[in-house]
C-alpha cells in the first residue's frame, strides 16, 4: 500500500512535499503542510485540509490505477465530497 501511495503522490502530487506512513490503528496517510488523505483500515479514504476537490479526486484515480481497482469502485459516504469508500 505504501508503494501505491508512493507512486500516485509522485505522479499526481509531485511539486508538493508530502509524508506518507500507517498510523498505530493500522491507517495509511498521505499529507502535506496543509492536508491530508487518510485511507482508514475500515476502508473509508477522507480528504481534507487545503488540498483542492480536483487534485483529491485526481489522487484517488491514481491510487485506483497504482492498486489495478476500476475508479467507479468508489463511492461516495453521506453525501461528503470528500469522503469515499470502495465497494470491492
């Protein structure tokens, strides 16, 4: 999964400087000075912070293409624009 983040922030993120790691809960992070993107070990990925709605969404197609999973297996939580979820 590190890999996979790694390789969609360099292809998407790339003039950022960024930190990715796993939290104790087992959580994935990719942030920035500003943001971050955290994919939860329950599944929920949620973005925030001052990262724009396009550049979040163009991260996520990124990681779906690095983890070979089709983009239309996220779906949106509540409604929130910035929360998602795979439905694998």
């Amino acid at each position: 999964m590190i890999r996979a983040l790694r390789g969609a922030a360099r292809s998407v993120l790339a003039q950022r400087n960024i930190a990715i790691g796993m939290d104790h809960e087992g959580s994935f992070n990719v942030a920035g000075p500003n943001w971050e993107i955290v994919f939860a070990r329950g599944g929920e990925i949620t973005g925030r912070g001052d990262l724009s709605q396009e550049s979040y969404e163009t991260f996520l197609h990124a990681i779906c293409e690095q983890l070979h999973v089709s983009p239309g297996a996220l779906q949106p939580l509540d409604e929130s624009d910035t929360a998602f979820a795979p439905s694998l």
